[in-house]
C-alpha cells in the first residue's frame, strides 16, 4: 500500500473573513464552506488535505517550507500577498512543488495594483474569478500534476 498523496490548502488574510466581508465580491461562501468542498474533492481523489489560514506573512512562508518533505502539492490563495510578497515568491520557488494560485474573484476586473501577482510566476496554473469552485478545480489540477 501505497501512503495517501498529500496537498497543502494555504489562504492569505481576511479570508477568514469570507461570507462578511465584501459579498458582492466575495459572495456568502465562508472559509469554512470552502474546507468542507476541499475535502470532499480532495476525498474523491484520495488524497490528504491540510487546509490552513493565516493573516501573517511569515506564517505562509513557514507554512511553505514545511511542505518540504511533507506534500505532495500546494494550493495557495495569499490574497492581498500575491501582489506584494516576494518572501512568498521565493518560498514557492524553493521548495519546487507544484503549485496552483487560486483567488476567488476576478483580479484582472478589480483595481490595478491587483493585476500583477507576483506568486503567479512560480505558480504551473492559475485559476481567478470563479469563486469558492476554483479551489476544488486547483485541488483536482494539483492531483494530475503529481500523478
């Protein structure tokens, strides 16, 4: 028997916030609601979800080094990091696993200073604007990549 493939769900700040916050973008969907769709999809595909938040950088960039050894994989929506963190550019480019970026909203039709992300170049795919679905969909992109 093989061990269970594991992937790592990260979310940057105020996305515990989710279902409050801003729900003309956002939508009613809770942090919550999306750890229980992770871990059906990720269930259905048989792999191992930690699925984590955190509103600190440093966290997130720990986070992704402790992936080292550990997953298989890694999802991440840094949020508001994705466009000013290079500490988790770095981070995700060190570690070399694959990584799929997910945001919920549409970057490219809000404001400009959300337009560059600059996780998306260490990133094998990209998926925005198609709400709380786009994790399930980064979940099962994450399982073809370390098939």
């Amino acid at each position: 028997m093989t061990a269970q493939r594991k992937i790592l769900v990260l979310n940057g700040p105020n996305l515990n916030l989710l279902g409050m916050r801003e729900p003309a973008v956002y939508g009613s969907v809770t942090l919550g609601d999306i750890e229980a769709e992770c871990a059906a999809v990720a269930e259905d595909l048989d792999l191992a979800l930690d699925f984590r938040q955190t509103n600190h950088e440093g966290q997130l960039v720990d986070w992704i080094q402790d992936a080292i050894g550990e997953a298989h994989g890694i999802v991440i929506n840094a949020a508001a990091y994705s466009h000013t963190s290079i500490a988790i550019h770095d981070a995700l480019k060190a570690v070399a696993l694959p990584v799929v970026e997910v945001h919920l909203s549409n970057i490219y039709k809000r404001d400009d200073f959300r337009h560059k992300s600059l996780v998306s170049p260490v990133a094998d795919g990209v998926i925005c604007g198609l709400g709380s679905d786009g994790y399930g969909l980064a979940i099962e992109a994450i399982a073809k990549l370390i098939a």
